[in-house]
C-alpha cells in the first residue's frame, strides 16, 4: 500500500479542519464587530464547535470501523465544503453557530479516523509517537495559515464590513481539493476490524469499558485539561492583542498566529527529540517552561503604554512574548495520545480514538467559556494568569499517567 500517498491525505484533511476549527478566535472578534455580541456570548461558539465534536465522536468512535476510516473522511470533507459555500450568502450569528456545529461534527469523523489510521501506517512505537508529532505540528501549521487568510478578508477602515466572509468560498475550494485527494487514496484497514462479528451494542459497551480503564481515566482527565489549556489561550489571543494591547483588528489576528507558529515549531521538534528522550521528562519541562513563560509575558502587557499601533514593528513586546508558550505547550497533546495509543491493541485505537476526541473538545468549550467569562468581569490578563491552575493540575496528572504506564508495561 502506498503509505506516502494515504500519509499525505492525513496532513491535507487535519490543514484544512486546523483552519476552520482554530479561525473561531478570528470570528469571535468579527462577530462582536459586526452582530453586536459580548464576549461571554461570543464564547459559546466554541460550544458549538466542541459540543458537536464530542457528540458525534461519542456516538460514532465506536462504530466508525464498520463505516471504514476512508469513508468517514470523505464524508467529513462533503459536508463541509457544503457548509462553507452556505456561510457567505447566511451570513449572521446564527450561521455563524450552524458552521461550527458542522465543522465539529465533521472533524469528529475526521479525527478519530486520523488517529486510527496512524497505527495502520506505522510500524512501531517510535515512529507512531513521531508520526503523531508530525501531524499535530502541520495541523499547527494550517492554524498559522488560517490567521494570515481570514486577515486577508478583513478590512479596518470598516469593522462593521462582512467582507471577510468571502473567505470561506476560498476554505471550500482547499476542501474539495482534500476530498479530491481522498478519494484518489485507498486505504486498506482489515488490520483494525475485530476478526468476530460483534454488534453496534457491544462495539459501545467496548468503548464505555474501555473509558473507566484506570490509565485511560488518568489520560483522560489530562487530555481534557490541555485542551483546556491551549484553547482558552488560541481561542481569546485575538481579542486579548485587540482590547488589551490595543492592536487593529487585522494585525491582532495575523499576531496570533505567533502562538501557531511556535506550537508548531514546538511539535516538530518533538517529533525528534521524543525519538531519544523519554516523553515524561520532556513534558515536564515543558510544562515548568510554560508557567515561567506566562509569569514573565504578561507583566509587559501590563506595562504597555497604550500608543497606537499600526504594524508589527510598533506592536508591543509582549504580543511577541506570550504567544511563544505554544512552543512549550505543544509537545503535550500528541505525546500522551501516542502513549495510550500505542499502549492499547490496534482494534481499540478506533473506541480510544473516540474517547480523546470527546474530553478534547469538552475541554476546549470548558476552556473557551471560562476565559471568556474571566475576561469579561475581569480584563484579559486575569483571564490569561488563569492558565496558571490547570498548568499546575497537568504536571500532577501526568506524573501519575506517567507510573501507571510504566507499570503496565513492565507486566
């Protein structure tokens, strides 16, 4: 089978949801521009985005085997183009809401076939934890991108223009190219099938077992803080360098996309050093190296003196600064789902698959709502100085991830 062709459909499918998913940020600025919404109600769209994300997977992780991995995506990337073509000529708050549902619903399909298939196109541990680095880190790199093509789309002189809706005319033609791709890509997955028929019943009660598994409840309530993490920051960077730093619309957007950059960066380079470091000390000091960051960062946003920007050269130092905990924090996420991945036999992948998209999203809505209501009652870096609690909380969960895997394996 030729791995380099399905291996590159993967890193085309997560580019493209990477642009949708994360562009939330952007349009939660855009949307308390243009229909007059607060903060705490422009929150809820990542609700939309993530509730749907956790429903689907909920329902379909533990069916998606007999609807073939292949399948799944290429109707994940139908829908979605579908919807992105709908968005322009809809364009309100309401529709703004009814395409993240559908994003989420689509990326549910997209994500745990993707994290499926890497055990299918791997051949080892190492290379499964360096594959999922890889990924994760070009998923980053559509986030990079998404920031620089939705600012493209705006215009500062007229805040109140829906002009940058016609960027989703654009994110249809890249899908339809990644469906085009797809299709052209088969995929063999007879690995993965239970070699006994069993029912839809007993694939999910497999899945629900499978979540009170002591390791698995660990990873999960780990999987669910970083997401908390990260999304709470990616997710409000834009209107933080708005209200905060007092940066235009375009240029808040486009410095955000320094946190993608850096995550990205972070990830590729774990992609190599977790080749030759054991993952729990590379974690954890990223972890330690994020805390400093933030205690260091946001003292400058305090401190700036609030003249008007109007490029990157005359952005304030700590819009350059913070976002640069994306490269501390992105080893994370990949790393733990390699381990509990390549823990599990392969049929499990798909249940499991399932179980870290569901806590990922849920975390990531938890995470969005609670920075935006701290940000609301309380001013953008409270909300951020926040982080600070779940960063704390992960270094534990993964200290105890880490023994009882180890233990696992020495049995």
């Amino acid at each position: 089978m030729p791995h380099w062709k399905i291996k590159l459909s993967l890193f085309l499918n997560y580019f493209v949801f990477a642009i949708l998913l994360n562009s939330v940020g952007t349009v939660i600025l855009q949307v308390q521009h243009n229909y007059n919404v607060s903060e705490s109600s422009a929150s809820v769209l990542e609700a939309f985005k993530d509730l749907s994300i956790a429903i689907v997977s909920f329902l379909v992780a533990s069916y998606i085997t007999r609807i073939g991995y292949r399948r799944a995506m290429l109707l994940a990337m139908g829908l979605i183009t579908f919807a992105c073509l709908l968005m322009p000529s809809f364009g309100s708050f309401a529709m703004t809401k009814v395409l993240f549902a559908t994003t989420g619903i689509c990326f549910a399909l997209i994500k745990v076939s993707v994290y499926a298939t890497i055990g299918i196109v791997t051949t080892d541990k190492k290379e499964h934890a360096s594959f999922m680095n890889f990924i994760e880190s070009f998923f980053m790199i559509g986030i990079l991108t998404g920031y620089f093509i939705f600012s493209a789309f705006i215009n500062d002189a007229q805040p109140e223009s829906t002009s940058w809706l016609r960027v989703y005319y654009l994110l249809a033609g890249i899908t339809t190219l990644a469906f085009l791709l797809l299709l052209s890509a088969p995929l063999d997955e007879s690995a993965v099938k239970h070699k006994e028929s069993k029912s839809f019943t007993d694939d999910f009660k497999e899945m629900l077992t499978l979540a009170i598994v002591p390791l698995v409840l660990v990873f999960i309530a780990s999987a669910f803080i970083y997401v908390l993490i990260e999304q709470s920051i990616m997710s409000w960077l834009p209107t933080f360098n708005s209200k905060v730093l007092q940066l235009p619309a375009t240029l808040s957007i486009q410095m955000a996309s320094i946190l993608a950059g850096s995550t990205a960066l972070g990830r590729f380079a774990a992609g190599i050093i977790l080749r030759r470091v054991p993952w729990f000390n590379v974690l954890l000091g990223c972890l330690l190296a994020a805390a400093v960051l933030v205690l260091v960062a946001l003292p400058l946003a305090q401190n700036s003196s609030g003249v008007q920007v109007t490029g990157w050269s005359t952005a304030p130092l700590g819009a350059f600064i913070f976002p640069l905990i994306g490269l501390f924090i992105a080893p994370i996420y990949p790393a733990i789902n390699s381990v509990i991945l390549s823990t599990l036999p392969a049929h499990q992948h798909g249940p499991m698959s399932g179980l870290i998209v569901i806590f990922s999203a849920l975390g990531g809505t938890t995470g969005s709502i609670i920075t935006g209501t701290i940000f609301e009652s309380f001013g953008g870096e409270t909300a951020f100085y926040f982080s600070l609690v779940p960063l704390t909380l992960l270094m534990v969960l993964l200290f105890f991830f880490n023994r009882m895997q180890k233990s696992i394996e020495t049995r």
